[in-house]
C-alpha cells in the first residue's frame, strides 16, 4: 500500500514539475518575444524563438505538451504585444512547431515534403492575413521596390520572391535541425532528461 501510494505521489511531483517548467520556458519565451518586437531585428527574434520552442517537445516527447506551450505563447503574444504584424507573423512560425514534431516521425522525404507544404501554404495565408489586418500587400510592394533598382516584369518578380522563401525556408530548416542537435545536448547535460 506505501508503495503504491509513492508511485501516486511521485507522479504528481513529476506532473508538477512539467507543469511548472512549461510556465517558467512559456515566462521567458514571451519576454524573449516581447523584446523582439521592440527591436529593429524583428526576424532574428521570431526565428530564435520558434527555435526555443521546440524544447518542451525535446524535453517531454509529448506533442501536447509542446502544443499547449505554443497555444500559450500565442495567446500572450495576442494580449500583451501590440504589434499585430509581428505577432499574426510569430502565430504562422509556431505552428509550424507541432507540425515539425509530427512530421519529424516519418521519412525523410516524407517529412520534407509535408515541411514544405506546411510552408508554402502558411506563406501564402500569412500574406493574405497581413493584407486583410495590416492592408499592406507585401508581395506588390516587395515586387515595385525590386522593380525600382531592376526592371523585370512584376509576376516574374513575385515568383522569384516565393522562390527566394523556400529556398529562405530550407536555410532555416536546415539550422533548426542542427539548433534540435545542440539542444538535445544541452538538456541531456544540465536537466538530465535522455
């Protein structure tokens, strides 16, 4: 009977635990995220901080757990940041988070394919919601602006623009795989988790 009830207090410890690290890792991802829309280097911040992202789901295994920390994120990110361009541009990147955990599950090629799907239609509906929130038509402009220094036709400029993303996209998929590395490392290191 002491057995089993040690079992039963030691996994609430356990739960507790999780539950407090998500709060303290959800704590200093939106200040991180906070900082970053303050700053001129916007990107960097959103990039790093899909980043850091991933690491409940490198702590815990559990597509959850890694969920509930992204749907908090968002959340705080929506309430509390008051630039809406960054933040609908953070909510695109970290759901892409999950759906990188899932796909990680299956073959390569598989798994890249469902990346780049992911992809090209977040861009696409994160182009259509700047538009409709922001009213800026961020394709046209980036097309007019590169017209100004070279002149090519606009659709050929805006093909190249969605060309100039996935390839943008393989770079940052690439070096997440070997950010997922470094973190692996690390939290086998300092919190003991294999």
């Amino acid at each position: 009977m002491a057995d089993r009830f040690n079992k039963i207090e030691s996994s609430r410890t356990n739960r507790s635990k999780k539950v407090a690290f998500l709060g303290i890792f959800l704590g200093f991802l939106f200040v991180f995220l906070y900082i970053g829309s303050l700053t001129p280097s916007k990107w960097t911040f959103l990039i790093v901080a899909s980043y850091l992202l991933y690491g409940p789901y490198l702590i815990f295994d559990s597509f959850f757990m890694g969920l509930l920390e992204v749907f908090g994120l968002n959340v705080l990110a929506y309430l509390f940041i008051p630039r809406i361009g960054y933040v609908t541009t953070f909510a695109f990147m970290s759901f892409y988070i999950p759906i990188r955990y899932l796909l990680e599950r299956h073959e390569k090629v598989l798994s890249w394919v469902g990346k780049y799907v992911y992809f090209n239609c977040a861009f696409f509906i994160w182009l259509f919601v700047q538009g409709l929130v922001l009213d800026i038509d961020i394709l046209s402009q980036t097309a007019q602006a590169i017209q100004k220094v070279v002149i090519i036709d606009e659709k050929l400029v805006m093909y190249g623009i969605v060309i100039f993303a996935n390839v943008f996209f393989a770079g940052y998929e690439i070096l997440f795989e070997k950010v997922v590395l470094e973190m692996k490392k690390w939290i086998e290191k300092f919190l003991d988790v294999k």
